[in-house]
C-alpha cells in the first residue's frame, strides 16, 4: 500500500511491572506496554509490549546506598530515556511486530544518565504506577494503523502481490487469501483484530474466518 503523507500520531506508554529477566545473568527487566490514541476510538488502542532489560550489578553500582532513589523513580527515569528510541522504532517500521504480545526490546538507553536524573528529581508524579500512564508521545509516520495492520497480516499469511486488504465499513476490513488459514494464523489474526479494535474477514474460495475483537 502506498503512502504519500506524513502523520503526526499520538501514543501513551503504560507501566505493567518489573521482574528478573530470566533470558540474562543478573538483571531485570520492566515491562510496559504501548497504546496509540486515534480520535475515532473510544479508548486507546494496544500496539506493542515492550521491554527494557536492566543490568543489575550496574544499577547497584550507578545507585550504590542512596535512600532517596526509589525503584519506581528509577523505572520511571529510565522508561523515559528510551522514548527517542520508541519513536525512531515506530518511524522504521519496527513497531508494531506481527505479534504485539511478544516484546520489542529497548536495549538503547544511558542508564548511568537515568540513574542521575532519578537521583535529582523530586517530583512525586514521576514514580511507575502499574497499569497507568508513565508518558505520552508523538511520532511522526509515514504509514497508518490500517497499513501497519495490512504488514501485519502479511507477515502472518503470506506476501502474495494481489493480496489486500479493503475496508469494508468503519472499523471493518476484508482480505482474499490464496489458501486456508492454519489454526496458529487464525489465533495470532484474532489478536491481531482485537489490538485494533476492528473486524476482519479473510476468504479463501468458500471458505470464511472473521476475526472480531474479543471481550
């Protein structure tokens, strides 16, 4: 699908929690997860989970016995840090994944800067608190959510030239397929229809699988 314009889009990044990132040796990792706002949506709509791995013999060092840095500063501080990093991900291409429910990892931030900028700040505001809203963000974007959600479906099904996907009404889309769905693409499109608050029918000959969102 071609685009010629640029759009200024509007996101929120949502604190979930922090645990022990079982993937590394003695580190942590927060978790949040990413919301765009669209006018014509009723709440904000789900598009990445997101993670940022934190070192944890570095963290000890940058905080060493300091009282005043609380974790939640910390998450917050570097949660923050990574936001150019959000955008540049966004503006690539590389978010939203195929499978938003898997974590595009942030590896690219300074984290003796947030550990400094936690220790200075006193702002009571600026402390994680799960399930809401750590920040908000524009991002400049060649593509829109229907494009991002036709890469999707493509990189789910298959990247056959003529396949596309129509709208059909207002949050309603169509796509013809050149085979039937596997069990596996059917769960990840249902996800995929549920993150965006749409519905999509897929057709293959007689065949029909329309995927709304859940809940």
């Amino acid at each position: 699908m071609e685009v010629t314009r640029t759009d200024e889009r509007k996101f929120d990044l949502v604190y979930e929690s922090a645990q022990r990132d079982t993937s590394r040796l003695d580190a942590q990792q927060i978790r949040l997860r990413l919301f765009e706002i669209l006018a014509e949506a009723e709440q904000p709509l789900y598009t990445q989970f997101v993670t940022i791995p934190v070192p944890s013999p570095e963290l000890r060092r940058f905080v060493g016995a300091d009282p005043d840095v609380t974790e939640g500063r910390l998450w917050w501080h570097i949660s923050l840090s990574i936001k150019r990093p959000l955008i540049n991900a966004i503006q690539r291409g590389e978010i939203p994944t195929a499978t938003p429910s898997f974590a595009y990892e942030v590896e690219t931030y300074d984290l003796s800067d947030a550990v400094r900028r936690a220790r200075q700040d006193s702002n009571p505001d600026h402390e994680v608190k799960t399930n809401e809203v750590i920040y908000s963000f524009s991002a400049s974007s060649s593509s829109t959510r229907q494009d991002e959600l036709a890469m999707q479906i493509r990189q789910i099904v298959g990247y056959e030239a003529d396949q596309t996907l129509e709208p059909e009404g207002p949050g309603q889309y169509k796509m013809n397929l050149h085979r039937p769905l596997t069990p596996v693409e059917e769960h990840r499109l249902a996800e995929l229809a549920t993150y965006n608050g749409v519905q999509i029918t897929f057709r293959f000959g007689d065949q029909r699988w329309t995927m709304r969102p859940s809940g």
